[in-house]
C-alpha cells in the first residue's frame, strides 16, 4: 500500500504561515512598520491633536487650521490660531520633538 504523506508538509507549511503573521502583527503593533516611506505614527513624539493643544495652552488662542506637512523624512504640524485680539498668526511644531520650529 502506497501512502502519501502530505501532512507533515502541510503542518509545516502552516506553521511558517502563521509564524509569518504573527512577526507582521507583532512589528505593526509596536510601529515598526514603515509604509511607503512614511513615519508611522508611533514614531512621532507628539500627534496632531496634541500639538494644537499645546499651541493653544502656550499662546492662549483658538486653532482655525491644523496641517501636517512632510520635509523628506521630518514631520511638521503648522497650526493657525486665531488670538484674543483678532490677530491670526502661524505656529510650527516638530512632530519627532514638540518642539516649536
């Protein structure tokens, strides 16, 4: 009687597959990945929304606008804010920093 014996390399075909995702899910999930280019956002020290935040409390003024601009591999939000006085001015931060730029 011949027997063919497909399951053990199924078994490990298998394995591999699921050893496969589990890598990509475990790089993903920890901002390793990068896509196209592109920082992840688990590499930015400061989101948009908490650079606005940060630009109202610092200048005591309303964001109107909110944008995010990319310098090759540098992020920059650049907030426009609306002032107690009616004045609208612009403010830069470093995405990687929080700093002001």
């Amino acid at each position: 009687m011949t027997t063919n014996r497909p399951l053990p390399l199924l078994a490990v075909l298998a394995a591999l597959v699921v050893t496969g995702l589990s890598v990509s899910y475990s790089a993903a999930a920890n901002g390793h990945r990068e896509r196209g280019g592109e920082r992840t956002m688990a590499e930015r020290t400061v989101s948009l929304d908490e650079a606005v935040a940060q630009a109202e409390r610092r200048y005591k003024a309303r964001a109107v606008r909110a944008e995010e601009k990319r310098h090759g591999e540098r992020i920059e939000y650049r907030i426009r804010l609306l002032g107690d006085d009616g004045r609208v001015f612009e403010v830069r931060i470093d995405a990687a920093t929080g700093n002001e730029s």
